[in-house]
C-alpha cells in the first residue's frame, strides 16, 4: 500500500513536471520601440522565441514571439510564396488555459487588407479597421521588399499582467486566398482552444 502511494506521488510530479515543459517560455524583453511596418528590425526581435509554422518546399513560415511589460508582439514572416500569394496572418490566444470553448477570454486578431478583431468569437469581420483599439499590425499591400506582419497587442487589451508564471493559450494561423491553411502548433484549429499551445510568462 505504501509502495502504491509513492508511485501516485511521483507519478502526479511526472505530469506535473512534462506539464510544465510543453509550455512555450518566453522571457521579458526590455523596452524596445516597436516600428509596426514589417521591417524586421534585429534590434527589435533579436531577443525573441522563433517558431516554425509552415514549411513548404523553399517557402519556409517562421512566428517570432516575445513581451515586455505593455505589449505582446508576434511577427510573422516570409507571408508571399514563390507564386506571389500573399498569406493572411492571425494570432489566437486564449486567457484562461482551462477554457475548452470560445468565450470572453478568447481573441482573435487578423491582419490582411485590414485589422480585424473579436472576443469571444472568430472570423468577425464587422470589426476591421486602420487604427484598431489595443493593439496594431501592419497590412497588404507589402512595401520596401517586406513580406512580413508584425502584430502589437496590448496587455490591457487582453486584461492580464504578465506577471512570471501566467501561462495563457495561443495558437498562429495563416491562410490565402486558395483557402490554404497551416498552424502552429501544427494540431491547433481554431474552433478549439484546448488544441491551442500553453505559453508560459
């Protein structure tokens, strides 16, 4: 009996600790003016965690992520493919990491021609602007050679404070215009939080 409870405490820390480690870590940056243009500036993203969201032949789709204390910032990368089609860019994240359904803790943000954004739902597009509320991302059509977009959400917008060890949901899609989708983590699907990568403050 004893040997039996020992095991279902270590087997409890086991899924504890691999919990822990499928978490995406980020660290905090320090404060640097970010040009929402696509540019990727080094000096802006040198700090951040890279990820890999599509890979196809030699076209290659990267997501940098990172924060600091106002803002999260996402860019994603090379978004026109040989053929010159351009990808439209989202990022999901969900607040509460035990949230299985949309709700007022889940955001969606889209950049393409426009910035579009919901809570608690996604692929509104009533609510598209320029200038949105909260956060920015630069849209189509590309300029100076840039195919990137680089998205600026406020802390505020999503009502947390970074504080060490928040861990919140998010997911990255993007898409094109042959309805072509790709995400990352590679399981994600926007409909379900629950498939959403856990990102660790």
């Amino acid at each position: 009996m004893r040997a039996l409870f020992v095991w279902f405490i270590l087997s409890g820390f086991c899924v504890q600790t691999h919990a822990q480690e499928d978490a995406l870590k980020l660290l905090e940056s320090p404060v640097v003016k970010m040009m929402i243009n696509g540019a990727l500036d080094k000096n802006e993203w040198s700090d951040a965690r890279e990820l890999t969201l599509k890979k196809d032949g030699d076209h290659e789709v990267r997501v940098l992520i990172k924060y600091n204390r106002e803002h999260l910032c996402v860019a994603f990368t090379n978004l026109t493919n040989s053929d010159g089609i351009n990808h439209n860019a989202e990022v999901l994240i969900g607040t509460k990491i035990k949230d299985t359904s949309w709700n007022a803790n889940c955001y969606w943000f889209h950049s393409s021609y426009s910035n579009c954004s919901a809570v608690g739902l996604y692929y509104f597009w009533e609510d598209c602007t320029s200038e949105p509320v909260g956060w920015a991302a630069n849209t189509f059509p590309f300029s100076n050679g840039n195919n990137n977009m680089e998205f600026r959400i406020s802390f505020s917008k999503l009502n947390i404070n970074p504080a060490k060890g928040l861990q919140i949901r998010m997911a990255f899609k993007i898409s094109n215009p042959l309805e072509e989708q790709a995400y990352w983590p590679e399981n994600a699907s926007i409909a379900d939080p629950s498939t959403w990568a856990t990102v660790a403050f």
